[in-house]
C-alpha cells in the first residue's frame, strides 16, 4: 500500500550524485505520509476486524434460528420447510369428498395406478391441528377463516353425522380449541365435536373407582421408571413393513384412546372420562412392559404421549419421567421408512418440548423427522409417503401431523 502511494503521488527525485542537503520541506512531506500511511493501515485493519464481527453474529443468529437479515441457515431451512408445507396443504386440498371431507388418503403403484381414497369422517383432525398451527404461526388472517370453515363444517350434522374417535380426534380438537385466536362459536363448535363422537370400545357405566384405578396406574408407571435398564436390554427393531390405508382397524386403539380420553377429562371435568382412560393407559403400560419384542415405535410414542397427558391431569413428575423415558427407548426402534412412527415418535418429542421448553426435545425432533423429510417426500404433486411393497401410501393424517410438527409455536 505504500509503495502505491508514493510511486503515484511523490516520483522518485532525481538526486545528483554526492553530497546534497535535503531541503527542510521534503522532512515535513515524508512525516505527513508516514502519519497517513499509519492512519489508512489502521483504518484498514479495524475494518477488517470489524467484518469478522459481523460475520460471527451473523453465524450465531442462525445458529439460534433467528430470522433476519443475516441470510442464515436456518432461515434457509424455514423457507425450504415452508415450501414442503405449503405444498402438502394443497395436496391436502385433493383429498377430499364430496361433502368436502378428507378421505384415508392415497395408494399408488410406481406406475401411478392409484386406489379409490376412502370416505371417513375421522382422519381430517390432524390436518386442522396442522392448520391451526400454521395460522398460529404466520398469523394468517385467510388462512384462519377456511379454517374456521372447516370446523363448523365437521360440527353439521346435516354433512356429517357421526364421527368415531379411533385416532386423536379430542386430543387434536383440544390444541385447537386452546388458540386463543379462535372467537368463541368457533370453540363451541369443537367442544360439541369431540363430546358427540364416540368411541368404538366403551367401558360401560359400573361403579367408577377413580382412586383405585389410579393407585394401579400409578405402580405400574413407578415400576417402568425402576426396570428401564430391563426393557433397554430387551428393545428390538420392529420394522412397520405396511402402512394400513383401511381405517387401521388391526392397530391396538387403547394406546391413544387414553390421551384421548383424559382430554376430554381435561375439557370438562367428567370422572368417567378419566376412568377409561386410565383403563385404556393401564392396558397400554401392561403391553409396553411385558411385550417389547412386539411393540411398534409409535404404539410406544402414543403410550408416551398419554403418560404425559397424565402429567397435566395430575402433576405428578413421574409421568413426565416415564414419557421421556419412552421417548429415549422407541426413538432406538423407529423404522425411518414408517410415517406411522416418524410423525408419531416426533409428535412425542414436540410435546415434551411444549411441555419443558427443554431445547434439547427440539432436537430430538428434528433427529426423528429430518431423514424421513428428505426421502420420503413427494416433489412433484407434494405430501410425504410411506412405501409398502411396491406401493407408495400418503395417509391423510400422518400427513396433517408431520406438517403440523415442521411448524413450532
């Protein structure tokens, strides 16, 4: 830099040769460019270091996933979920009825021949959560108003007039009902669903021990927590080799009837609700105890999501315990193929998250989800599939969850 100076600025004088007496000037003019050469070095280097400055924060703000203007990763990242959202929605959007009401999804061959979806009237909740999440989100005003729509349009008996809670039906309705964005007919219009489905499997109306029946429920959970080091001994990979399209009639139902019903109980306080729930969870704690060699990684995940349901009826830390516990043991099993156990295992880990604002349940989410969102993913008509065989299944209310869970609050 300082040769460029002088050379351009100050010519090398021609100085005869011998002894020549430097006119005091020429002093003066040589300390100014030193001061100024000085001057620009330093300004150089502060702007220098400055830049690696900026460059680090810009670093830790995406490492925090803060969005800005700082072009981070994890901004990269929202924008390319956002994407696969979006696009998943709009699939969504083809899966419907007649009446408007989503199907079972699709079932398609690598040529593209596709089954009929099936009609139901209990595979669309997820997809509201989903949306609710969304809406909550990017605080979308349109996107709140269809969603409304659809609410109301579940709750007319005239378009649909019975709905049986084989799935998370409350247990959706009850996160929906809890955004406060929400105007109150709107709110009505969910309590009046949940409470006017039914349930397939019903416990009848005998005497209801509240206290007994917690008290069995309660030994059987301390003894999970003691015999952890038992059932990690005896934990396999169970493989989900099929995706059942067909209402899941073959799947264990108590496994998420129990968080189901404890919603309930939760909404409005009804004994028999927590009763039957605590049945349907006892039932679950006995298979997950004595049959791992059999248990699928989201039959676990469900058994973990209930427990945790128990924490907010009871506060009682040990079913916060065992919910974590679980979530450590199933996540060792999950069968990456399987949108059954990716969407469920990672709604568990979602939920401890919400529950213990605990980051490193954050992680474990996208541990869960991050493989199968990269290869099980439909780039051309959107929504994510499980293979089975030679057939590709996109299910209508995995699909809703694992939106849902690419969205946090």
């Amino acid at each position: 830099m300082e040769d460029g100076l002088t050379k351009n600025k100050y010519p090398k004088l021609a100085l005869p040769m011998g002894v020549v007496k430097v006119p005091g000037f020429l002093y003066v003019i040589l300390i100014v460019l030193g001061i100024l050469i000085l001057a620009v070095s330093g300004f150089y280097f502060y702007l220098k270091n400055n830049s690696k400055r900026v460059t680090t924060n810009s670093t830790k703000i995406a490492e925090a996933g803060i969005k800005g203007e700082a072009g981070s990763a994890a901004t990269n990242q929202n924008t390319y979920n956002l994407k696969k959202i979006k696009k998943t929605l709009d699939w969504l959007d083809t899966q419907r009825d007649e009446r408007g009401i989503y199907t079972t999804g699709s079932k398609c061959d690598v040529d593209s021949n596709c089954d009929i979806p099936i009609a139901t009237n209990r595979f669309g909740f997820s997809v509201l959560w989903a949306k609710n999440r969304y809406v909550q989100k990017n605080d979308d005003g349109e996107q709140l108003e269809i969603l409304k729509r659809e609410i109301w349009l579940y709750g007319d008996k005239s378009m649909v007039k019975i709905i049986n809670n084989n799935f998370w039906n409350c247990y959706f309705m009850w996160d929906i009902w809890s955004n406060p964005e929400l105007d109150q007919s709107t709110r009505d219009s969910l309590e009046r669903i949940c409470f006017d489905s039914t349930y397939e499997s019903s416990y009848g109306v005998g005497v209801v021990d509240i206290n007994k029946m917690k008290e069995s429920v309660n030994v059987l959970v301390s003894n999970l927590i003691t015999e952890k080091s038992t059932i990690d001994e005896q934990l396999k990979l169970n493989l989900v080799n099929d995706e059942e399209l067909n209402e899941d009639v073959k799947e264990n139902q108590y496994f998420f009837n129990s968080s189901d019903r404890m919603v309930r109980y939760l909404w409005k306080k009804k004994e028999k609700d927590l009763f039957d729930g605590l049945i349907d969870f006892q039932q679950s704690l006995d298979f997950y105890k004595n049959k791992q060699n059999e248990i699928k990684a989201y039959e676990g995940c469900e058994t973990g999501i209930a427990s945790l349901t128990l924490f907010s009826v009871f506060n009682d830390s040990r079913y916060l315990d065992l919910s974590k516990i679980i979530l450590d043991q199933q996540t060792k099993k999950i069968n990456p193929n399987s949108m059954k156990d990716v969407s469920i295992c990672g709604l568990l880990a979602d939920k401890l998250y919400n529950q213990t604002d605990d980051e490193s349940f954050k992680i474990k989410k996208s541990d869960i989800i991050s493989v199968f969102l990269e290869n099980n993913f439909d780039q051309e008509k959107g929504g994510f599939y499980s293979k089975s065989g030679n057939f590709y299944v996109k299910n209508v209310k995995y699909n809703g969850i694992m939106i849902g869970l690419l969205m946090d609050k």
